[in-house]
C-alpha cells in the first residue's frame, strides 16, 4: 500500500505538464505517451527490479518499477500463488533489503530509497 499522498498542487502540475506534452506530440515525438507491454519470467522480472528498486535509480524508475511490481503481484495471485508470494517478498523495498542481496555501492536513501520524493 502506497502511504504517499500527492499534494493537491503536484495533481495539479502534472495534468499540466501531461496537457502541455500532449499539445506537442505531433512535432515532438518524445512527447507522446505510449503504452508499454512486457513479457517474461518472474526470474528475469526479480533481475530488472534489482536494477531499478535501488536508490541509485531515477526515483521515477523506482515508482514505475513498483506499480509493475504490485500489478505482477495482483496477477498473479489467483492463477499462479506461488509466483505471486515470490515476487511479495520484493515489494515495498529496496534492492539493499533483498533477499540473498547485498548492495556494494550503497546510496545515501538505503531502505528509505522507495519513500523519497521526485
């Protein structure tokens, strides 16, 4: 569960931003919004969260990594319980807290890595 609530001005600004990027796409193509699927093992899948739950990620790749996370997780856990309870044990924490992980160049945020704000 997300204990993170947005201030009423970030809303704001972000639906700002979004119209405004929006506006552009046709003559800036790095402003338009796609839609992303992908597919794979929940091995390679724990593999990419190790890369991008870490608190030398960009604090967005953290955010988006977790919500992929949370919608593996909630996938997963009617058809295939035993893949659902594996990837559990990485949600709501950092690499440096990962199972059998050890963190050999540590960030200044360690296990707070995922409350920080963009």
């Amino acid at each position: 569960m997300n204990h993170h609530t947005q201030h009423p001005n970030d809303q704001r600004d972000t639906q700002k931003w979004i119209n405004d990027i929006s506006s552009l796409e046709q003559v800036f193509p790095q402003g338009t919004m796609i839609r992303i699927k992908e597919q794979g093992t929940a091995d390679r899948f724990i593999w990419k969260l190790q890369q991008r739950l870490c608190g030398r990620a960009h604090p967005e790749i953290m955010q988006q990594a977790k919500r992929t996370l949370e919608e593996y997780i909630a996938a997963t856990k009617k058809s295939h319980p035993h893949i659902a309870a594996r990837l559990s044990q990485y949600n709501n924490v950092p690499k440096c807290t990962f199972p059998n992980t050890s963190c050999t160049s540590p960030c200044s945020w360690g296990k707070n890595a995922l409350k920080r704000n963009i």
